[in-house]
C-alpha cells in the first residue's frame, strides 16, 4: 500500500511529539515521584525514630512473654500507651522481635497477643532485615482499600526489636495525577502535531501537486498554460524552473516548425528549377543547350545538397575534439578557401596573423567551418574583408571584418538564432550554426561594430577560444609573416 506524502508528514510529526512529550513526562514523573518519595521516606523515619528514641526500651520489650499482655504489666502498658500517642501521628504502630512476631501493638491486647506472627509485614522481610543492619528502611508504597501506604521500620536500641509504623502515602497519589496529566498532555500534543503536520503538508504537497499536473500538461503537448509561479524559496524556484522548461519547449517546437517550414521553403525552389531544366533539356535538340541545361539542373542539385547539409549540421550534435592547436593554421586554410570569391567580387581580403604560434583548445575543423562561414557572409555584406587573431586576457580571439552595412544594435541578439537572415537566399543557420560549433568547444561569439578606418559602420564578428600561453618548443618554429596579407 502506498502511503501519501501527506500521510508520511502527519506520522513523522505524531511520533516525534509523542516521543518527545513520553520522554520529558516520564522524566518528569519520575523526578517527582522521587523526590516526593525520598521526602516521605525521611519524614517517615524521622517520626519512627523520635518515637524509639522518646522512651521505647528493647530491654522492656524483649522480656515480654506470651499472656504479659493480659496481666497488664507495668512493661506492656506504658509501650502501648507510648505507641498509641504515637497513633496521632501514624496509622498503626507496631513492636517486633526478631522473628517478626508482635510484642507490643496499638491494637487491643487479644488483637495481637504476644508472639503472634504479624502476617502483613512478611512480604517485608527484607526492610526489616535492613532496619536491624542499618538502624533504619523504608518499604514500597503499596495500595490497602484505595489509598497509598508506606511502612517505616526503625531498630530499639541495637537489638532486634524493631518499630514498625504505617503511615498513608497520600503525597504521592498528585504524582499520579500528574503521571495521567502528562499522558493527556501527550495524547493532546499529538494531536496538535497530527494538525500541524496536516497543516505543513498541505502548504507543501498542494504547490507539488499543482506542479504535477502542470507537468502533466507539458507532456501531453498543453504548453499554452503557464506554469503559475509558487510561493516559497524551494518549491518557488522549481516553479520557474519548470515554467522556464515549459518555455524552452515552446521555442523548440517553434524552431521545428520554423525548421520544417523553411526546409520546404529552400527545398521547394531547387525542385522548381530542376523540374523546368529538366523538361527543357528533355525538349532540347540542340546538344550544346542540353549541356548547359545539365550544367544548370547540377548547379540546383548542388545548392539543394548544401541546403540539406546545413540542415543536418544544425540539428544533430556536432562530434567536438578539442585539442591544443595553433589557431593560425585552420584561419589560413579558410581564408585561402575564400580568397577567390573575394577577389571575383572585386574586393580585398586582409589577413593579419601573429608571427608566433597562436595556441588554443579547439577543433582545427571546427575553425575552419566556423570561420569560412563568417567570412563568406563578409564577402557577401562588403567590399574590403579582414581577418585577424590574437591573445587577449587569455583568450585566442579571432576577428572578421568587413566595411558593409553592419548589423542594427537591436538585431545582434537575434541573429544568432537559427532562420533569422535579411537574405533572399539561404536557410538563415550559417551563424546559427556558428555559435553551436564555438560553444561546443567552450568558446563564445559575440558581434558589433567594426570600428576601425576605412570599414565604415561595417560589422565584427569575433570568435573566442580557450587560449594557451606557453608555448611549447615544439611550436615556436611555426611561424608565418607578421605583416598583412592582402589579396585582390
């Protein structure tokens, strides 16, 4: 059976107060039972001993024998009289020898004649072996007719009589009371704990259950709802936690159907192309025009190939084998890549790489994507293109600029997103796909302005890796140029 969370909070707190409340009761009662009883014990020996010490001679008492009682010797008398001035006191009062027979009691003579075995005081055999030890004991209280009772025993004179009173115990009867007091006290503070746990459990289990549901609502595709936010520091911040999930959910779906639009968009134009140069190859007769019309049906082939790629990078993981590389390498593979396009556009291309190995942890192929990425969108956005690198506060960073129209302040957050292009061409992830390849190797993007003479209100785009400082020796000899390249 399983048992609620709720449940589980009215349990723990019922047994932590009834443990609780049990402990400090009981240890209250019995402080209090012993020292009502101790003061008992050393009240009861007191009032013994004052009466074994006021007159009462064992020598008397010990020379008593069986029907002295009846004759009314002077001995026997004056005892009894002693004991029944002491029945003011105490509720009985008794003389015994060493066998714990009568000798002299409170009682009427033929009550309790000499020598007779006192019956109620066997079960105290031991006190009265220690009183005759010790010169003093205190019994048990013990319960005759519905009220507490403790006998005191006192020795005579070093001998084996021994007095024996009985004394009713009615201090400790409150420290019954108070034992029932603690136990309603405990029943009483548990059930305060089983309200208060309900309480606790109900402010902690009602935001978990309306957060279960709101995740219920998720998986079941509802992400209209929001996620309400939830009071209290935990339970509060897996609210917007969720709400923040939910979020993220939303902007993925959107970004699939984005995707799934856009795929048939850019697809869509190729297949239109392909499908007129085809039926106009099929129509052609003259076999130069049917060349060219294959030339041009492989063109659109290649363009919906790097359509389909572009798509596939984006959305599976990019396998990322960072390593300590020197950056200058992949930099100067994808500026030779791109320095034809370049020069057929009629603009210039500057790179500016260190003279010293520029080391980094990165993907040397990665680079050089993400670079030749960002330097075809240069070419494309201007005429004059730069390419440089250096280490900056311990970071590789490598710069493209170019002296085009640049990116407006409020675009530069979006324009890492993914289909977010001013292009009429293209699916709009080159720089999406940018941003995924440099945060994989732990490095970032960032854009702004060109800022330097000559490049206008062009745009930057810098790329930052974890850089390397020293240099091994290895690497000191890989070297190149430290002035500018610049290709035309």
């Amino acid at each position: 059976m399983r048992v609620t969370l709720r449940a589980r909070f009215v349990l723990v707190f019922v047994t932590f107060s009834l443990l609780v409340t049990a402990a400090v009761g009981s240890v209250s009662w019995w402080i209090a039972r012993e020292a009502i009883e101790s003061e008992l014990d050393e009240r009861l020996v007191q009032v013994a001993g004052a009466a074994a010490a006021t007159g009462l001679q064992s020598s008397l008492v010990l020379g008593l024998e069986p029907g002295d009682e009846l004759r009314q010797l002077g001995a026997w008398t004056s005892t009894q009289q002693m004991l029944l001035g002491l029945r003011r006191y105490v509720d009985g009062a008794y003389i015994v020898d060493g066998q714990g027979r009568a000798l002299v009691t409170h009682a009427a003579a033929d009550s309790f004649p000499i020598g007779t075995p006192l019956r109620f005081l066997e079960p105290y055999a031991e006190e009265l072996a220690e009183a005759r030890t010790v010169g003093f004991a205190t019994t048990t209280p013990f319960e005759y007719q519905g009220r507490l009772y403790k006998y005191g025993f006192v020795q005579l004179e070093q001998s084996p009589a021994v007095l024996a009173v009985l004394v009713p115990a009615t201090f400790l009867q409150p420290v019954g009371r108070l034992g029932r007091t603690l136990l309603l006290g405990s029943l009483f503070a548990a059930l305060m704990a089983a309200g208060l746990g309900a309480l606790l459990a109900t402010g902690i289990i009602e935001p978990l259950e309306r957060l279960s549901r709101s995740a219920i609502r998720i998986q079941r595709g509802n992400l209209r709802r929001p996620v309400a936010p939830e009071p209290g520091v935990e339970v509060g911040q897996l609210s917007r936690a969720m709400e923040r999930m939910r979020e993220a959910v939303v902007e993925r779906d959107e970004r699939l159907r984005l995707m799934v639009a856009q795929v048939a968009h850019e697809i869509r134009n190729p297949l239109g192309g392909l499908e007129l140069f085809a039926a106009a190859a099929a129509e052609a007769d003259d076999p130069v025009e049917r060349r060219r019309l294959i030339h041009r049906i492989r063109g659109e082939i290649a363009a919906l190939n790097d359509i389909i790629s572009d798509f596939l990078t984006f959305a599976r993981p990019l396998p990322v084998s960072p390593d300590v590389i020197d950056l200058r390498e992949p930099l100067r593979e994808a500026s030779d890549l791109v320095e034809g396009v370049v020069a057929a556009r009629g603009g210039t291309l500057e790179v500016d790489l260190p003279d010293r190995p520029l080391l980094a942890r990165a993907d040397a192929e990665h680079v050089k994507r993400a670079t030749l990425n960002l330097l075809r969108n240069a070419a494309q956005a201007g005429h004059r293109v730069r390419l440089e690198a250096e280490l900056k506060n311990g970071e590789a960073a490598v710069s493209v600029l170019d002296d085009g129209p640049g990116v407006e302040p409020e675009d530069r957050e979006r324009i890492f997103e993914p289909f977010v292009t001013d292009k009429e061409q293209g699916a709009g992830l080159g720089l999406a796909i940018v941003k995924k390849v440099v945060e994989g190797m732990g490095g970032r993007v960032e854009v702004g302005s060109a800022d330097r003479p000559g490049f206008g209100k062009g745009a930057r785009f810098g790329l930052y890796f974890m850089g390397f400082e020293d240099i091994p020796a290895a690497t000191r000899e890989l070297e190149l140029p430290s002035e500018p390249i610049v290709v035309r």
